[in-house]
C-alpha cells in the first residue's frame, strides 16, 4: 500500500517539520513546582509537630482573655474594647494576636476564640463572680 510519502531514516510518520528535526521540543525545568511542593511539605510537617504546642497555647490565651475579659466587663462594668486592651498587655504568646473577644449581654458571658484551635466562655453570676466554663 503505497501512499506516495516517503521518509527518511529516522523520521517516523506523523511527524512534521524541517526534515533534520527528529528529536522532540524540551519541556520547561520543573524546578519552581518542585521547590513549592517542598516548601508545601515541609510547612505541613512543621504545623503537624507544632500543632499540639500551638493548641495548648490557645487554650491557655482563650481561658486567661475569657475570664478577664469577663471581670473587666460585668465586675468592673467597662466595655469590650477597653476589656480586650487589658487582654493584650498579657502578651500571651504566639496566639496572643489571633484572640478575639465577645459577649452575650443577656446571658451575661464573655467567649474568647482563637480560629481553629481553641475557644474558651466565662459566664458572670452576681454571687459567685467569674467562672470558667468546662474544658472539653
């Protein structure tokens, strides 16, 4: 079955181009993607060995802003904001700049959150003060 095409040796059908060209295009180097996959890899194994450290932080910084935070508001009557300034001076810590504060009025309780590792609430009652809530 002849086609009327002919090749030259080394050339293989399908392929087009100058007929010298027989070797395919380069592919770009890879090194940046290798190098974020590493540095990717490297950031996950540093959080998993941290993890624990940084979650008993943030149960220490959400307990300690949770019960203050709750005197300062419903013992000495002051607002939020001038609550989570004494908060800050505390300097707890690596988790000292994620905690956020807020209260429920009506319940009269303070929750203090660090995202993803801890959240901890004070609860106010005129006869017995500030009392933390259970840890899980």
């Amino acid at each position: 079955m002849a086609t009327g095409t002919s090749y030259r040796t080394g050339d293989s059908p399908g392929t087009e181009g100058k007929p010298g060209d027989s070797y395919p295009v380069r592919q770009p180097s890879r090194w940046l993607r290798n190098l974020v996959l590493i540095a990717l890899v490297m950031l996950a194994l540093l959080l998993a060995f941290s993890w624990r450290g940084l979650r008993q932080e943030g149960i220490v910084s959400t307990s300690y802003g949770a019960q203050v935070a709750c005197a300062c508001r419903f013992v000495s009557r002051q607002e939020l904001g001038t609550c989570k300034s004494r908060v800050a001076l505390a300097q707890l810590g690596r988790t000292a700049s994620l905690l956020s504060l807020s209260e429920d009025a009506e319940t009269r309780t303070v929750t203090a959150s660090v995202p993803l590792l801890a959240s901890q609430t004070a609860s106010f009652a005129p006869d017995r003060g500030c009392q933390l809530e259970a840890w899980n």
